[in-house]
C-alpha cells in the first residue's frame, strides 16, 4: 500500500488558526505605531511653523494675523498651515499692550492641531514641541493659557 504525503484537514486549521492569533496580536500594535509616526510628524510640522512665526517676528517685530501671511511672504510652503489631517492649524494672537490699540503689541500666540479627530480639547489634539509655556493651548499652564478657546489678553 501507498502512503500519501500531504497535511491533514486537522493540521491545515490548526496552522490558520496560528496566523489568525498572530495577526490579532499585531495589527493593533501597528496601527497604534502608525498613528503615533502621524502625531510625531505633526510635532516637527508645527515646529516648522513655530520657527517660521519667529522668523517672521525678528523682521517685523509682531507676529502675523494669520498663518496664510507667512505662506504669501515665503515663510511657510504652501499648504504649510495644514495639519497631517489636512485641516488648519489652530493659530490666535495674543496681544497686550498699555490700554489702546496703538499701544498693543501682539507679542504671542497659541498654536496646535485639532489632531486625528478634527476636534478642540480632546486627548488627541496636538500641542506645539517648542516652548510650550509660552505657546500653549492647554488649560492653567500659564497666564497665557487660553479659556473658552480664546487667550487671556494681559
């Protein structure tokens, strides 16, 4: 009698059922990494932007009203205010100055990302790597931090 080489049914599930465990083990973990590279990559934009915002600041002695300034006068590339989500960056004044508007200054800002969910304050939202005291969005922080969204004019 002949002997047939080959896997039985028994072994055949038994190996799909291994790559099955394996598969259910890995993809939560690169999917995960995937979404931390995307809010890593976020971090170095807005560092870019931040540097830009304080090039900006040493030439004209304020910063601009807003980020599409620093893409018309060649600061930032096009599409340089966007996030990796392809949304705009959260950028406001804060200004101060001895009571009229002539004597304000806008000698800060607060920039950031909404983050993947495209929402204010939630866990997701990404906070510039750069001086963050000063630059914040994040509540009780500094005197500078922001309530209700808005910055606290001094």
């Amino acid at each position: 009698m002949k002997k047939e080489k080959g896997f039985t049914l028994l072994e055949l599930m038994i190996v799909i059922a291994i790559i099955g465990l394996l598969i259910a083990v890995v993809i939560p973990d690169l999917l995960k990494t995937r979404e931390m590279a995307e809010i890593e990559a976020c971090k170095a934009s807005l560092r870019g932007v931040q540097s830009s915002l304080e090039l900006y600041y040493t030439h004209y002695k304020n910063y601009p009203e807003n980020l599409q300034v620093l893409i018309t006068e060649g600061y930032l590339q096009e599409n340089g205010s966007k996030d990796n989500w392809n949304k705009e960056l959260r950028y406001i004044l804060s200004t101060s100055g001895a009571g009229s508007e002539e004597d304000a200054q806008t000698n800060n800002y607060l920039l950031g990302s909404d983050g993947p969910d495209g929402k204010q304050d939630t866990d997701d939202d990404v906070e510039p790597p750069i001086n963050t005291k000063r630059h914040t969005f994040k509540k009780g922080k500094t005197s500078d931090s922001t309530t209700d969204g808005q910055p606290v004019v001094q």
